[in-house]
C-alpha cells in the first residue's frame, strides 16, 4: 500500500490538471459566497437567516469541480490506457483502486479545508459584527457546519470516483454526478406532494448532505445534521463498493 500511495501521489502531483482543478474549487467556492454575503440586507437585529450558511453558499458551486476531479482520478486513465499500466504495475486491484481513494481523499481535504475557510473568512468580512451571529469558528455550530462541509466535499468526491469507476468514461461519470447532485434537488422542488418532497429530500446526497450547514432552525430540516451528512457517505460508500466490484471483475 504503501508503493501504490506513493505512485498515485506522484501522478497526481505531476499533471496540472488536478492542480487547476482544486485552485479552480477554492476560487468558485470563496467568490460564489463571497457574492452571497454581499448581496444580504442586514440590519441590527440580524440578516434574516443563517449567516454561516449563506457564508458556505459557494460549496454549491465547488462542488461541481471536486466532483469533476474525482471522476478524471481514475476514468482519465481509462481514455488514455494508463489504467493497464497502473493495473500491471500494481496487480492487486483492490490495493490500487484504496490507494486511488486515500490520494483523492487527501487532495480534496486540503482544497476543501481552504475553501470553507476561506468563504468562513470572507464572510466575516463582508458582513456586518452582530455579535454571536457574527462568524466564529469557537461557536460549536459553525465549527460544526465547517469540518461537516469539509467532509462533505470529500464524500462528494468519493462518490465520484466510485460512479467514475463503474462507468469508466469521464462524460458519463460527470454527467452522472452532476445530475444526481444538481437534478435531483430540482425534481424534488417541482413536486406537489409536500411527503414525497421531503422524501426526495431526505435521499438526495446533496440536498441531505448540505443540512451539515444548518446553524438555525435544525430541528425543521427533513434530516439532522449529521444524519444528512450519513445520507451522503451511504451513497459515497455504495459507489465505492459497486466501482470497487466492478474494477475487479471485468478486464482492463
């Protein structure tokens, strides 16, 4: 494990492409909240909702690239029959597919703490000091919201990597991970029956997930925090599986 950790960092850390993508992340995720935070009315008694939500808003956005670079992680080497070489290298599919799944996760822990923390700090600039709504990581339920969106990003990417791997061509695996993230929520929001949209909401490992941000009104979300965040690592763990499966039954 050890050889096939230090060879999966090696290719990652000399093709430009992983790099880009994460700057990419941290960029769309601090400006998209840094634009959300902006654009509140707040007054005295507050900003009308929840500051470190609306402070995290950008992870809706950078998320599209975490997902994006989990799926290039492994079907990138499909489209160019590395896969082979890497599989020959190291003939132990189940070591190769855990070391491919430890480096992204290590990848998109670093991006991912830098951009929820820069969106923390941007927000505590741009928006006014109310006192205990003000940003603050020593406030137990925005310390919870930051380390649950942290880990979130991580799921997401795992998920990715896990369809990336069934699927094995980046345009499915993209299209597949952008349409469970972004169509879902948007289905659900055009059904009647109020059961069957929370429901949807309850299973959707983005609308379930992101309730990890929820500083206010907790007890209203369809799923607790951290039951939220289980959803999204229930999915992230089924990909993984049926990818881990698939990788090691069929050919190259």
């Amino acid at each position: 494990m050890r050889l096939a950790l230090h060879a999966e960092w090696t290719k990652t850390r000399t093709v430009a492409g992983p790099l880009w993508l994460l700057l990419g992340t941290v960029a769309a995720t601090v400006v998209l909240s840094t634009v959300a935070t902006a654009v509140v009315n707040c007054t005295a008694s507050g900003c009308g909702g929840d500051t470190t939500r609306l402070a995290l808003m950008g992870v809706h956005l950078g998320q599209a690239l975490v997902a994006i670079l989990a799926v290039l992680f492994i079907s990138g080497e499909y489209s160019t029959g590395m896969i082979r070489t890497t599989l020959t290298a190291m003939p132990r599919r189940a070591t190769a597919f855990a070391a491919k799944a430890v480096t992204l996760t290590g990848v998109v822990a670093v991006g991912g703490t830098v951009a929820v923390l820069g969106s923390v700090l941007a927000g505590r600039i741009v928006l006014p000091d109310l006192g205990d709504q003000a940003l603050s990581l020593s406030d137990g339920p925005t310390l919870r919201a930051v380390f649950g969106t942290v880990l979130y990003l991580i799921l997401i990417g795992l998920l990715s990597f896990g369809i990336a791997t069934a699927v094995r061509d980046s345009a499915t695996g993209i299209g597949g991970v952008l349409g469970l993230l972004y169509v879902v929520p948007i289905v659900s929001q055009s059904i009647s029956d109020p059961d069957w949209q929370r429901l949807l909401e309850k299973m959707a490992p983005m609308s379930a997930g992101l309730a990890i941000q929820a500083t206010t009104h907790v007890h209203s979300l369809p799923l607790s925090p951290w039951a939220g965040l289980g959803v999204t690592a229930g999915w992230a763990a089924a990909a993984l599986v049926a990818g881990g499966l698939l990788l090691r039954e069929r050919d190259a």
